[in-house]
C-alpha cells in the first residue's frame, strides 16, 4: 500500500490512515452508546443492585426521575423497533431499485481482446466481473452485495485512452475486491437503524469518501495523473451525475476536488459531512437516553404501582401525593398544606 501511495507525502497518508480508523471507531462507538442504554440493564441482570437502597443522589430523588423518564425509556424502545425497520426497508428499497433500473439494460461481459478486456487485463481485473453496457445512465460504477459487478458505459473505450480506461476499471475493481457495495450498505443500514443519530448517517458518508480515495490509491499505481485525468474526463459528462440506488460511482462531485489534487501530490484536508448542529444534536440524544436508560436500572419494582395507587399510604418516596415532578427535587415543594420533601430530607 506505501508503494501505491508513493505520490502521496508519507505524513498524508498516515494522517489519512488515522482518520479511517477513526471514523470506524467513531461509528461503533456511537452505535454501541445509542442502543446499549436502551437494551442494557434488559440484557446485563443484576444492575438494579447499584442503585439498591439508594432512592437520592444529592437532591435529585431516583424514584421520581424513574417514573418521569419512563415513556421516555419506553419511547426508546420503540425508536429501536422501528429503526430496524425502516432501515430494513430502506436496504430493500436500495436493492430494488438498483435492479429495476439494471434489469433492462443488454449488459454483455468484455469480448476476448476488445479494448474493455484489455483494459481489465492490464489493471488486474478479472473480465468476468465486468459488464458492458450501451446507454449507461453513469458511465462506471460497481454494484451487488454478494457477488459485485462492474458495469461501465461502452462510449468509455471511444472517449478514453487505453491507459485511462485501465485505471478506471482498476479503481472499480478496487471496489470489488473490497466488497464496498456490501460494506457501505451495513455502514447505512446502521445508520438508519439508529435514525435519532442523524449523525451517523454523515460519519457513513464520510467512509463512503474514505472507500473512493482508496480505490483511488490502489488505481494510481506509479502513475496517478493518468488517473487524475480520467476521473476529469468521465467528471464532463453531464450523465455522470446520475446516480443509481445501491451503487459506488466512479465520479462524485463533492469530493472531486480532493481526489483530484490528492493525485496530484498535494496534501488537501479531508472535509466531513458532520456539522456542529449534528454534534450538538448527538451529544443531546446520548445524554437523555443514557440518563433515562441508568435510572430504569432503579428497583422501583412493583413498588411502582402504588407511587400512582390514590390510596397508597406508603411513607416512603415511591408514594408521591401530587405532581411527579415537585417530588424531584428532594428538598421538595411545599404548597399550602402539601409538602412534597423526600421522607428521607425531614428524617
């Protein structure tokens, strides 16, 4: 890989390398902190034995903040059930509409000697991944999760050189042999599944630029500016931009500049798809299901029932004479002659 990224400074591609498995971590990270608080203290017994005999922390009374974050928690659940299927869905709906728009395209694989079957032959791709196509709405790309294809439109031989046409199917079958198609389409199906996170979703597209600059490396070999100059070339084409469901492309506009100049020898920064408001927003999901997923590990038990029952006389901080919430606090509120303190606070 360090012979392939020759034209590359050393610090560049390390700094890259970094960011890579960063953005992997970071995935696993969040997806294990969104959905952990959720189904942990269901899965992990035992955990209600923390917070056994504890009904406060400070001032904050863990009895009443149990049955305010209950729905909450609740709420969770649902989310998760239903994340699941819309992210089921949404691969499903990718997959159907990849092959509703392939199904009726004529796609041959390359003829023995034909300028595609060089070009495979020459970048180290095996011909039979290959299919060539006439009228392709984007003029490469690799799609199929189990057993990826290279589809690529027929006018690539007459517009490209012979050179740039092998880096092209080099960079696809770069693709292939990393099954990006399937990697990236767990990577979403994630990201879906966890929809409350929007900022999952930007952290896959991140790795989806990741996966191009990568086919780009493995593409470039000692001549990365024949490369360069066909992702310029295939970038004219106004069908370029067209892109279908399920599919890597070879063209992206977005980071065209990036890859662009990387080939180059320049040292570009990699620009991200996450924003502040995506962090902000993260930070604020984590905190809450994470507060209302700690607090359900409380033994509230059946205990919980008569903290509703009108005629519990129990005197303890399970039995609340009025709003829920005047009883969080542990000082309490007192209200005419209601005094909504914790028993504990005036023991």
């Amino acid at each position: 890989m360090h012979e392939m990224q020759s034209y590359l400074p050393q610090a560049v591609a390390a700094r890259e390398q970094s960011r890579r498995r960063a953005l992997l971590v970071s995935i696993a990270a969040l997806t294990l902190l969104s959905i952990s608080p959720v189904l942990g203290h269901h899965l992990a017994r035992g955990t209600e034995v923390l917070f056994r005999g504890t009904d406060h922390i400070g001032a904050i009374c863990l009895v009443a903040l149990h049955i305010l974050l209950a729905p909450v928690h609740e709420l969770s659940h649902a989310a998760l059930v239903g994340g699941l299927g819309y992210a089921t869905w949404d691969r499903i709906r990718a997959w159907y509409r990849a092959r509703r728009t392939l199904l009726p395209l004529v796609a041959e694989p390359p003829q023995r000697g034909d300028p595609f079957d060089s070009a495979a032959r020459a970048a180290g791709v095996d011909p039979r991944t290959i299919r060539v196509v006439d009228g392709l709405p984007n003029p490469a790309f690799t799609v199929g999760w189990l057993q990826p294809r290279i589809y690529v439109a027929r006018s690539l031989a007459s517009r490209l050189s012979a050179e740039q046409l092998a880096a092209v199917l080099a960079h696809e079958g770069a693709h292939v042999a990393r099954r990006d198609p399937l990697r990236l389409s767990v990577l979403r199906f994630f990201a879906y599944t966890v929809f409350w996170v929007p900022m999952l979703k930007r952290l896959a597209d991140d790795v989806a630029d990741e996966a191009e600059v990568q086919a780009d490396d493995v593409a470039a070999g000692n001549e990365p500016l024949i490369l360069a100059s066909a992702i310029l070339s295939v970038a004219e084409w106004e069908q370029s931009r067209w892109r279908i469901a399920g599919t890597v492309g070879f063209t992206r506009p977005d980071i065209l500049d990036r890859r662009i100049r990387r080939l180059a020898g320049e040292a570009p920064r990699a620009g991200t798809h996450v924003t502040r408001r995506s962090l902000l927003n993260a930070a604020t999901v984590l905190v809450i299901v994470w507060i209302s997923g700690a607090v359900m590990a409380h033994p509230l038990g059946n205990e919980g029932a008569a903290s509703l029952h009108p005629h519990a006389q129990m005197a303890n901080c399970t039995h609340h004479r009025g709003p829920v919430i005047l009883h969080l606090i542990c000082r309490g509120v007192a209200l005419g002659s209601l005094d909504y303190r914790c028993p504990h606070m005036s023991a």
